[in-house]
C-alpha cells in the first residue's frame, strides 16, 4: 500500500475556503482505499505553517498514478495553485494492511 500525504499552506487566510474546496474535489477519487482532507489544527509556534492536510491511501504505485493522471486531479491543481503558499508530499510503501 503507498500512503500520500501532503501538506498545504495558504497565502492569504481569506482564500481558506476557497482552497479546501478546491482540495475537497479530490475526494472523489475512484483511485484511492481511503482518501481525506482535513484542516490542521496544531498551529503551535515550532510547527511549519500548514493550513490544510490531505491524506490519502492507494493500492500501488499504478493506483497513485492513475490518481495523479485523472482530471479531476489537475481541476484541483487549477483551483488550490494560484492561492497557496506551501505545498510539502510525500508518498511511501507502507507494510500496514
């Protein structure tokens, strides 16, 4: 299984809903086990300034692929880019059924 999680930061605090929307589109995908966005609530002084955290689960490296080569992916791009700051991804094998 390959977990993808990624980090979002916004430029300006007004375009918080506007950028968890366009994230919320993904949610939609056929791709994933298990797919979620959440907003962070650790905002402590040590933290990276992160607004908004998607996680996501996929079967393998063909799911995630498939995944990052659907519209719907690119309409999210289209709709978070323009307004945020910080993007941070990682994606990793884990051995957790």
């Amino acid at each position: 299984m390959i977990r993808h999680i990624v980090f979002f930061s916004v430029k300006d605090g007004e375009d918080r809903n506007r950028v968890e929307e366009g994230l919320k589109m993904l949610a939609a995908t056929p791709h994933a086990r298990f797919f979620e966005i959440g907003r962070n609530l650790n905002h402590d002084a040590i933290s990276a300034p992160v607004d908004f955290v998607v996680y996501g689960e996929f079967e393998d490296e063909a799911a995630l692929a498939a995944y990052k080569a659907d519209p719907l992916y690119q309409r999210s791009i289209d709709a978070v880019r323009p307004i945020r700051e910080l993007r941070i991804a990682a994606d990793f094998v884990s051995a957790a059924k």
